[in-house]
C-alpha cells in the first residue's frame, strides 16, 4: 500500500470517528510507546468503549490502514510504525477541533 492510499484510507476512518476515541488512541500510540490493549483501554479518557472494541479499533488499524505494527509476545504490543508517525500527526492536526 502506497502513502496516498494510507492518508485516503485514515481521513476516512477519522472522518467516521464522532466520538473522538480513534484520534485519541492514535495520539497515545504517537508518545512512542509500545502498548498492549488492555494498556490503551485503561489510557483513553472515555469509557464508551470496552477492552474489546478497543482491540478490534487496534486490529483494523492493523489491517485496514497499516500504520500499526504488532511486536509479539506473551501479550501483543502495538505502536506506529515510524514511517508513518508524521503523516498521522500532520492528519490529527487537521481534525483537532472536529
């Protein structure tokens, strides 16, 4: 998947976020760390998501957008892939405020 596709794919899926919690798990992924699911559930601010759907936003982040990469383990751990952690920060900035 090229650059374009990946910026295309990730306005969409923001686009979609009315609740705010994909752009907030995006910027806890974006301080560096790697983080298992049960660490981000337990990070995001809001409570109208549960461990479960977190790991399915995580997931398809996974497979749908390929900026996230897992390092595995006894549990999975999740974080950007630095190629893309500019990208995903100039595209957050675009939707602060929305």
């Amino acid at each position: 998947m090229n650059r374009q596709e990946i910026e295309s794919r990730l306005r969409k899926y923001l686009e979609r976020d009315r609740s705010g919690i994909r752009k907030e798990l995006l910027r806890i992924l974006l301080e560096g760390g790697k983080y298992t699911t049960d660490e981000i559930f337990e990070r995001l601010s809001t409570r109208a998501i549960n461990q479960r759907g977190v790991s399915a936003m995580v997931g398809l982040m996974c497979a749908r957008l390929g900026i996230i990469k897992t390092e595995l383990g006894e549990k999975n751990r999740y974080y950007i892939k630095p190629e893309y952690a500019d990208l995903v920060r100039e595209i957050l900035r675009e939707y602060e405020g929305k």
